[in-house]
C-alpha cells in the first residue's frame, strides 16, 4: 500500500514557467488537499477536494490550479511560477468519517529562481 | 488572523521526562483537534486527535488535553524518547469540512539523551 504519492521530490523553475505536481492515493479516500510550507511556517491550504470533480480554493489559492478528474489523482498546476511560490508542497488524502485525520506525501521541495 | 497558534517555537528535554506542548485557537466552529509529527525530508504523520465533546484522549505515552473555555490544548509526552525528537503541528478542523484543516507554525520537540 503506497498510500499518497508524490512527485518529482524536487523541482528548479524559472520565473515564468509553467509546471503540475502530481499526486496520487491509493487509499480511496474521497478527500485531498494541498498545502504549502514555508521556512518557520505551518501548512497553509492551497486547494481542496470533496469528491472527484469537486474542488475548492483554500487559504492561499492564488497561482495555482487543480482539477479532480478521478478519486485518486490531484494535480496542483503552477501558472506562470514566481520566487514567492518556492516552498515544500504537501498532498494530503482523507477519508472523512468524521475525523478528518489526513495522510501526507513525502513533499516537492520547488525552487523558483 | 492567525487561527490556531503554536508559541513556542522549540522545546528541549531531557530523555524520560515529560514533554509538553501547547496550542491556542480562536475559531470557536473548531470541533476537532489533532496533532502531527514531522520528521525531516519527510511529510506529517497523524500522532493523536481530540474532539469537542472529549476534554482528554490517551493513546499510549500520548495524552491531548482540550480545555474548550480557554481554546486552549496540550500534547503530553511521557516519558520522552530521543525518537520524539521532530515538529510537532497542532491542527484544527470545523468537521464535516474534512480535508481542510487549519495548522499552527509548529514546536520542534527535541528530546536529549
């Protein structure tokens, strides 16, 4: 059981450019976010996801885009990559019930130059 | 407006001594508390959780105390393990909102032989 998966592990990006994070569960769980962390910060939500085709903004959505085709993928689209949007990413799976216990890939660590 | 607050950046104790730390919430539509350990290079890991209706759970050497009136929880750890040693995030969720959840800055726990 992989449970979330993400990758790259590690990306440079220039100012300008354009790339999707990927990520992947195997746990059927109908819930997934990403959230963004900064040196000396916590997590703070980009996007989230209910349900495949169902998305919404979090607390910092600006630059980014998803989309939830299926259960078990969510991507996270970087538009036009800028130096604030360096940071380690999280994708986070949940199966709700209740308790919203989230599971968390290994992280993209994404450096924009 | 920070929601859920961690104060104290780092603790340090010494091995099999209880470790303690602290978060502070102001959204009173949380209902649902838990806490994450974080190791270097590597994503959250759920450690214990607490909901509203509970003032205290116990999982082993973990114990998350929920003081309600003062939006107030703890983590105890005891006896402390240099395996303790990692951040530790405190989160807050308004369930059924699950995938959503709000993170403190987090307390590096580091616990000394």
């Amino acid at each position: 059981n992989a449970g979330v998966t993400q990758t790259p592990k590690f990306q440079v990006l220039k100012t300008g450019q354009s790339m999707t994070l990927q990520c992947a569960q195997d746990m059927n769980h109908e819930y997934m976010s990403w959230y963004r962390q900064d040196p000396g910060m916590g997590l703070r939500l980009i996007h989230y996801s209910v349900g495949a085709g169902i998305t919404d903004q979090g607390e910092v959505p600006n630059g980014y885009n998803v989309s939830r085709s299926t259960t078990e993928d969510f991507p996270l689209r970087l538009l036009s990559a800028a130096p604030s949007q360096t940071s380690v990413y999280f994708c986070a799976s949940s199966p709700g019930q209740a308790k919203n216990i989230q599971y968390f890939g290994a992280g993209t660590r994404l450096s924009v130059l | 407006d920070q929601q859920v607050k961690q104060n104290s950046p780092s603790l340090s104790v010494q091995e099999g001594r209880i470790s303690i730390l602290n978060c502070d919430y102001t959204n009173s539509m949380f209902d649902y508390f838990l806490w994450y350990k974080k190791y270097p290079a590597e994503g959250p890991t759920f450690l214990i959780s607490i909901s509203s209706i509970k003032d205290k759970n116990e999982d082993g050497r973990f114990t998350v105390f929920l003081n309600k009136s003062a939006k107030h929880l703890s983590l105890h750890i005891v006896p402390s393990q240099p395996g303790d040693s990692a951040v530790y995030f405190c989160a807050a969720s308004a369930v059924p909102n699950a995938g959503k959840s709000t993170f403190g800055d987090g307390t590096t726990l580091t616990v000394k032989p």
